[in-house]
C-alpha cells in the first residue's frame, strides 16, 4: 500500500478482523440506495489494502466495528485500495 493511503485509514478506518489479524478498514453502510428513482436497498462495503488480509475472498467470516459480517463479493481494485461487499452474518 502507497504511504499516501495509510493517514486516511488511520482518521476514518475502523477495526476490521480476519482470523487472528486486526487492521483498520474503510466501512461504507449506505442504507436504501436510490438509483434513477429505484430503491436498491442496503450496500455494505469495505476497501482495504490486500496486504492488510491475504486471504480475505467471497465466504471469509469478518468482524468490523464489532458486528459480524461475510465477504459477499470479490474484492476488486478500485484504485488505491480493493473494495468487497458485505452481508451481516445471521
């Protein structure tokens, strides 16, 4: 991860925990989505650095801000970092 990227983890990541390892994540829980005048409803993601969670893929068990999650897509890059959605683990 470029240096560039790490001071903006630290003022708006929060903890992110993958097996053993913790680090800090952006978290984005967008409630009720509209698009076009359609309601997409809720769209949870995260963007990390993939050296942070070697590993992390679609079904990895996550716990982010305390709350348990699963990784619903593939992470893809979307510039500096890899973004993936989420869905709340029943």
């Amino acid at each position: 991860m470029t240096d560039d990227l790490q001071p903006f983890l630290a003022d708006f990541g929060v903890p992110l925990t993958f097996g053993a390892k913790t680090e800090r994540v952006l978290f984005d829980d967008a409630q009720d989505q509209a698009f076009g005048g359609y309601v997409a409803g809720r769209i949870v993601t995260i963007h990390f650095d993939r050296a942070d969670f070697p590993g992390l893929d679609v079904g990895s068990a996550v716990t982010v801000a305390g709350r348990n999650w699963t990784l619903q897509s593939a992470p893809v890059s979307d510039g500096g970092f890899l973004k993936a959605t989420l869905a709340e683990a029943p």
